[in-house]
C-alpha cells in the first residue's frame, strides 16, 4: 500500500472519531475535534503532494481521495447544522453537499464519455476547498454562540458562493455534451 493511499484511509478512519470526539461532553471536545478535521485537512493536502512528489499516483487514491474528502466535508457540515440549528449555517450545508453531489455525478459521467479532463478541478474548486475547510474548523472549535463564530459563517458563505460558481464552471464546461440530446 503507498503512503498517499495510507494518508487517504486514514482521512476516512478519522470520520468518526471526529464525530466520537465533536460529542463528548467536556469543554475541550471541540478544540480535540477540530483538531481532528485539521488533521484530515492536512492529509488531504499532502496525499495529494506525497502522490505527485513520490510518483505514487494510483488509480485506487485517484478515485478515494476526493471521496474521502466530501465524506469528511458532508460529515462536519451535517454536525455543524445540526449543531448550530440556524438555516445560515444549513442553507451553506446544502449547497455545498448538493454542489458536490452534482459535480460529482458529472464529473462520472464525463469520465463515461471520454471527457472527464474537461471538469478537472479548477483553481476555482481549490480556493473554494480551503475556504471550506477554514469555515469548518473555525465553526468547529468555537462553541455556538461564540462571538466569532461571524467569521466561520461569512467564511462559509464565500466557499458556498465559490461553491455555486465552480459548479456553473463545470456544468458550462458541459453544456455541449449535456445538450445533445434535450
């Protein structure tokens, strides 16, 4: 097993301790829980860079790690709404979860008729993936209510729109092959 894949798996194994952790009853359980979708952030970034620096790039971590990555995504926003229990927060969960579900569909799709390159990632779904994963881990370690939880939400509410522009990226990008038959 290579040590891009490892990292990958690891990320997954993470899921529910975080969420074990996110749960616990004691003061500290958010800052040992956010610590642990940092962990899971830092891995995603570095399988990726292990991956290309040790040419270990596989077809197995092509296709785990961005699953990994929306498992660990899905699973804080969905105990961060819940969590938060404010349609901000859920309204910003859903449109990201909805945007990755439809990418990803589309980028399988694609991948079936030959055209995957052309809904590779973009510079625009990495900006948006940090700004996701600094909106998490700023809503994760401060309570709720906190007052600086303002800043976990606006930072949410730009990977959300980020979100909804990368998604029209790609589904323009698309349009000729989705069109054909309508």
């Amino acid at each position: 097993m290579k040590l891009p894949n490892l990292l990958t798996l690891g990320r997954i194994l993470l899921i529910p301790v975080f969420v074990l952790v996110y749960y616990l009853p004691f003061n500290w359980a958010s800052w040992v829980a956010a610590a642990v979708f940092g962990l899971a952030a830092l891995t995603d970034w570095f399988d990726g860079y292990l991956a290309r620096r040790l040419d270990q790039s596989s077809p197995f971590g092509a296709f785990l790690d961005p699953v990994a990555d929306k498992l660990m995504v899905a699973t804080a926003l969905v105990v961060l709404a819940e969590s938060y229990a404010t349609p901000l927060l859920t309204i910003a969960a859903a449109i990201i979860i909805g945007r990755e579900i439809v990418i990803s569909a589309l980028r399988e799709w694609m991948a079936e008729i030959g055209a995957r390159a052309q809904v590779a990632v973009s510079m625009v779904g990495k900006i948006k993936t940090t700004l996701q994963m600094i909106a998490i881990l700023i809503l994760i370690a401060l309570p709720v209510g906190h007052w600086l939880s303002w800043l976990g939400m606006l930072t949410l509410y730009l990977a959300a729109l980020l979100t909804l522009w990368s998604m029209i990226l790609y589904l323009r990008a698309a349009w000729p092959h989705l069109s054909d038959d309508i």
